[in-house]
C-alpha cells in the first residue's frame, strides 16, 4: 500500500490537516504501519503537484487544510479496483536468517527466538483486538493470521531440523 492511496481514502471522507491525516491513519490500521509527519506533508505536497488533492487554506488554528479533487477520487476508485500484485513478495529477513542458521549450525537457536517473539505478538495482537473498530480489527486479524502461518511455517522448519539429525 502506498502513502498517497491512505491518504487520499482518508481524504474522501472530508478535508482534513496533515497531523489529522497521520492520527486516522494509525487508528485505522491499528498502528500496524506508523507514519512520521514528514512523509505525510512530504505526499501531500506530491498529491497537490499532481492534483489529486487542493489546499484549502487554513482553519482556525492556523493548519492548512487539504481536500480530494475529482482526480483524486477517480485515483482512489482505480486503486480500490486493483488487486494487490503479491508475485514479487518482499524479501524475508526470517527465511534468509534461519537459512543461514542452518550452515552455521545455529537454525535451533533462531527457530526458539522467532517462536517465542512470534508468541508474544500473537498474546498482544490479540488483547489488542478486543477493543478494535472494525477496521482495526481487520488489520489485527491480518497479522494474527500471518503471526499463526509463522508458527505452522516454524513448526516445519523444526520437523524438518529433526529429520535431517
């Protein structure tokens, strides 16, 4: 997911001001993915360059004050008709460590560390859900599911240590 796409899903709602944007941001993605208010202003800057948002001068406290424009709109509906392309998945520092691990003989040692860390994410994301909002709790159900893939994949990973003894 891009920056820009939140944003301007954000923006759909109404206008909003830059520190507003980021705040919603991290509340609907349950602060899965945290921005720094530089990389907000930063997109903004670049939505308003390529006219996907407009400034709308300044509320009361002085901060400017940015809205979707039917070209903004027009991005957002094509972005949330596209499916997300997974075949060029990112690298997996886990897989390339516990590959090495295993030439150097230390693959138990990761394997213990990664499921004991991997336990105590599931232990949070889950307390963590029973207050969430709906779109949090997609996020929350998103790495929940991911964190419990890990464990299946890690229980292989030791099953296949133990045969190769």
């Amino acid at each position: 997911m891009s920056i820009r796409h939140g944003l301007l899903a954000l923006l759909s709602r109404g206008p909003r001001y830059g520190y507003q944007l980021r705040a919603e941001f991290e509340a609907s993605t349950a602060e899965a993915w945290p921005l720094n208010i530089g990389q907000v202003y930063t997109t903004l800057s670049r939505l308003e360059r390529d006219g996907l948002v407009t400034s709308r001068g300044q509320d009361e406290q002085g901060r400017a004050i940015y809205a979707i424009t039917e070209a903004g709109g027009e991005e957002l509906e094509r972005w949330f008709a596209t499916p997300v392309d997974t075949s060029d998945p990112p690298r997996d520092e886990l897989v390339i460590k516990l590959a090495l691990a295993v030439e150097t003989g230390d693959a138990e040692m990761v394997l213990h560390a990664q499921r004991a860390a991997t336990m105590r994410a599931l232990q949070q994301l889950t307390r963590t859900k029973r207050t969430a909002d709906l779109a949090q709790r997609l996020v929350l159900d998103s790495l929940i599911f991911k964190a419990e893939a890990e464990q299946r994949w890690l229980d292989h990973c030791e099953a296949l240590l133990r045969e190769r003894r």
